[in-house]
C-alpha cells in the first residue's frame, strides 16, 4: 500500500489494487469494478482480495498452474470426467464428455433406467430382454433365449443343429 499524505491534502498514489478516496486508499473489487469484462474467464469465478484478487475454476473445469490463478498466470480448461474417473457411469454404460460437464449412455443391449442421458447419480443401465420385446430375430424352430447384453438363439427341443440351422 503505497499513498502519500502533505497535511490536508489528498491522497496521491495508491498503487494497482487501489484507489483514492479522500485522505485514504480504499480497495478496488476487481471483479466487480471491471465488467462487463470480469477479470477472470467464463469458466472461472472471480474474488476479490485487499488490493488484488484471484480467479478459480468453476466445477467441470481444471487449472492449467495452480487452484488460485490470475489472468496473467493460468487459466480454466474442460476437465475430461471420463478420463479422471474411468467408472464415473457405472456399468453397461459410455461415458461422453462434454464442455464443462458429462453424460452417461447405455450400451447396445441396455437401457436406462431414467432417460436416454444420465450421471451415476440420476441413472443406471439394465439388461434389455430381446426376446420378451420381441426384436430378437430368430428364425423357425429357433428358441430366443436372453442374454447380458443381448440373445441368442437356440434350437428348439426335438430339432438339433446342422449346417447353422436346426432341423
């Protein structure tokens, strides 16, 4: 904190973080003196500090220097969910990630048990029975038996298996 006072005189340099009002230096709320451009990127949210401030990633964003960064020493990029925590969707499911955030799908064979794009927390994925809802495709004398994932088909009792059909 720098500011000079010559007896009833005013304030003359505050120094970067500063500004005079009367006889004294009050600080300056960079986040807020500075819009509608704030000092830190979309991605980040902005403190104020005594004479300075600092910028911190928002969820689904990571550092590229330290958790406490200005403008001039780091900035925010997307933090790839799927590649930190491998499991993040649980099982049967992909994990996509987007801006900022993530999705969970099921994989071919699976449903959701809530909607079509999910986290861990809203949703999972469960075996789909092919053969119950009838898009399994097996042809005559062939039995649908479900599967994990999918079905198989298998002859029915009295046929037996010859040259991939059963007779």
């Amino acid at each position: 904190l720098h500011f000079t006072l010559l007896g009833n005189q005013e304030a003359r340099d505050c120094g970067l973080g500063f500004i005079v009002k009367g006889k004294q230096c009050d600080d300056i709320d960079e986040c807020k003196e500075l819009e509608p451009t704030p000092p830190c990127q979309s991605t980040a949210t902005c403190y104020n500090t005594y004479g300075s401030f600092y910028c911190q990633c928002q969820p689904g964003f990571i550092s590229t220097t330290t958790v406490d960064f200005t403008p001039l020493t780091g900035k925010c990029k997307d933090l790839n969910e799927c590649q930190e925590k491998p499991q993040v969707c649980g099982s049967n499911s992909a994990c996509l990630n987007t801006f900022g955030s993530f999705k969970c799908q099921c994989q071919p064979g699976f449903r959701s048990t809530t909607t079509v794009n999910f986290t861990a927390l809203t949703g999972d994925c469960k075996d789909m029975d092919e053969c119950k809802e009838q898009t399994a495709d097996c042809p005559n004398n062939l039995s649908c038996v479900n599967t994990p994932g999918s079905y198989t088909c298998i002859c029915q009792s009295g046929y037996k298996l010859t040259e991939s059909r059963c007779e």
